[in-house]
C-alpha cells in the first residue's frame, strides 16, 4: 500500500475526523463552514431538560411560547405599580401643599396692604410720607401681579 493509494483512498473518503480533504487533497478548515441547515437547525433544538426545570421553577428565562409569569415576577409587578401611585400621591400633594403657601402669603401681603393702607401719615416727619407712598406703590404692584 503505497502512500498515492492511501492518500486516494482517503479522498474518496470525503471525511476525515478532525478535517476535511477536497477532492486535491488539502486540507479544508472547518471553523467556518456552518450553512444555513445547520444554523437553521440549531436555532430550533427544543429545550433541555434541566432548562425547562428552571423555567417551571421560575429562575431560567422565561420561554417564548407565552407561560404565565412566576409569582415573584406578579408581586413585583403589583409592589412597582403600588410605588408608582404612591409618588404620584405625594406629588399632587407636594403641589397642593405650595399652592396653599403661595396663596397664604399672597393674603398676608394683601392684609399688609391694607394695614399701612389705614395707616395715618399725618404724625410722620418729611421723609416718611414719601417712603410710605413707595411702599404702598410697591405691594399695590406685587399684588396686581399674582
């Protein structure tokens, strides 16, 4: 048995177990000769069954096909929304809560007003009628603004 026969026996034979020889009998890598079929095909394998174990457990990743959530994933779910309304809650409040200060101090500025509007400038000496007259000016346009 010389080598040329080994070597054309070993070419009809298109297989070898760690590479593949073409019909010249060099070597052919094999690292990148997925085709379609095969990718195809191991996009489609079934579920293992230490994953299916999980996935009924409710630790694996949830399948495609649409089970129902895990009890912890509900939970969750009802705690987040819980939250969410909650803080929506305090954030009307919060904003009720400025309103009402903004309006406070806008009828205390009001009683303000009128107080030194009732006010008896007679007694005052030269310059405080004057000074009196720009503050009163001042709160009228404060108030007119709001």
């Amino acid at each position: 048995m010389s080598n040329s026969n080994g070597r054309a026996a070993t070419a009809k034979s298109s297989h070898n177990k760690r590479n593949k020889i073409s019909e010249s009998g060099a070597y052919t890598s094999s690292s990148n000769q997925d085709t379609e079929e095969e990718t195809e095909r191991k996009e489609k394998c079934p579920e293992g069954k230490k994953a299916a174990k999980q996935r009924q457990k409710g630790k694996g990743a949830p399948s495609l096909l649409g089970d129902k959530p895990s009890q912890n994933m509900v939970f969750f779910h009802e705690v987040i929304t819980t939250k969410a309304a909650a803080l929506l809650k305090a954030a009307e409040a919060t904003l009720i809560g400025a309103e009402a200060k903004k309006e406070k101090a806008r009828v205390e500025k009001y009683q303000m007003y009128l107080k030194l509007m009732e006010k008896d400038t007679s007694t005052f000496s030269e310059a405080k009628p004057k000074r009196h007259e720009n503050v009163l000016d001042q709160l009228a346009r404060e108030l007119a603004e709001e």
